[in-house]
C-alpha cells in the first residue's frame, strides 16, 4: 500500500489530483516577464522620486511651447548615432566646466538627457548646487524617447 502511495502518478493521475498546475505555472512564466519589461523602470522611476522628472512627451511639448533647451550630456559617439532636434551637446565630463553658474537673465528650462537618465540625475545635483533653478531630467533618457517613437535627428 505504501509503495503504491510513492509511485508516479500517470499522466490522467495528476490531472485529476493538481487541475491548478498548469495554470499555475503559465501565471509564474508570465510573471517573470512582467518582473523582466518593468525591471528597468522601476529603477528608473525609483531615481526620480521626489526630482523634477519629465516624461518624453512632456518634454515635445516644453519644445514646441516655451522652447526648453534640451542638454544632450552623453558621449560623442552616442550623439552621433542619433539626438533630439535642437539640443545642446555638452559631454558629462564637460559639465562642471561649461555650466559654472546660472544666467540671472536665462529664462527658460533645462532638460537633462542621457541614455538611460543615470547620469541625468547626476548632472542634476552638480546643476543644482551651483544654483541652477528650473532643471529637469527626461525619464528614461534616449531609450524612453526612441520607445515613444518621437522623433530623432542625425
């Protein structure tokens, strides 16, 4: 009797004692998949909480509205392969040194952009302990952007 109770169940055998498991096992797989699209924003939303974050369609609009100047802060090589119309290319390690202190007569937002918004929130704090006032990181950076299919100039 034991060694009836320890044998494999058949194929009909467990179906009828676990309906659950392959229903359970479809919900698991499609849990890792969501844990694996929304990995990447959740950190990012995790950076941006509590600082002045754009989305990328609200920075579209600050560029057609009030006109924003939008600060490209990646490498060269990554500017190259593609960038938001209009912005100003200034590299991360030149920052410190082109944005020493702000323009009492400037006016309008600065939007921080990089690949991922890393280093955004980086140029962020340098930004704002040297004054700066009105300075924004675009969510996501560039692959939020391409995501959101706005458009891109070369």
């Amino acid at each position: 009797m034991l060694a009836a109770a320890l044998a494999p169940a058949t194929l009909e055998g467990w179906m009828k004692e676990y309906p659950f498991l392959p229903g359970l096992g479809f919900a698991v797989v499609c849990l890792l998949i969501l844990l694996l699209v929304a990995t990447p924003r959740l950190a990012s939303h995790r950076r941006a909480k509590g600082r002045p974050v754009l989305d990328p369609m609200q920075v579209e609009e600050l560029l057609l509205g009030s006109g924003a100047l939008v600060v490209d802060i990646r490498e060269p090589d990554a500017f190259k392969t593609g960038h938001i119309r209009g912005c100003m290319h200034v590299p991360f390690q030149e920052l410190a040194s082109r944005f020493k202190a702000p323009d009492p007569q400037a006016r309008r937002a600065l939007v921080l952009v990089d690949e991922t918004d890393v280093l955004s929130h980086q140029a962020l704090d340098l930004l704002a302990s040297r004054g700066f006032t009105w300075v924004y990181v675009m969510r996501g950076g560039m692959r939020a952007w391409r995501q959101a299919s706005r458009p891109i100039a070369r």
